[in-house]
C-alpha cells in the first residue's frame, strides 16, 4: 500500500490516478474508471469526480493507494 499525501480536500479521483502516474493522462483516467477499473474503499466506482478524502482507499493496475491529507505548511 502506498501513502499519498494531498495537499488539501476534497481531490477528484481521475486526479489522484493522473497525479500517481498510473494513467498517462486525466483522459486515460476517466476512461478506466467509467469502464469500472477502480475500486474506491473496495467497491467499483465509476464516477470519474468522485470526490476523495483522507482515509479514502484506491486500487487500479494492481496498486492500492491510501489517501492522506498532507500538513499545512
């Protein structure tokens, strides 16, 4: 499982696959999430704005990301 830490909530889903590097663009992340590739706290979901908070869980390509919200500096 791999910590990813955003700057501020709510961040969209496509986002978080966009800015992981597991797509190649935001494009290519809406496309996998409306064909139902994701999971999001361990069910399928298929809303590419889904938005995503802190503790929230997601699997795509074989990786699972937990969010955290990252300190105010």
């Amino acid at each position: 499982m791999i910590d990813v830490e955003i700057p501020k909530e709510p961040v969209e889903l496509y986002k978080v696959l966009k800015f992981e590097n597991l797509v190649a663009s935001g494009g290519e992340a809406k496309l996998v999430i409306s064909e139902g590739l994701v999971l999001l706290n361990g069910e399928i979901e298929t809303r590419k704005r889904k938005k995503i908070v802190s503790g929230d869980v997601v699997e795509f390509a074989g990786e699972t990301l937990r969010i955290k919200l990252g300190s105010a500096t």
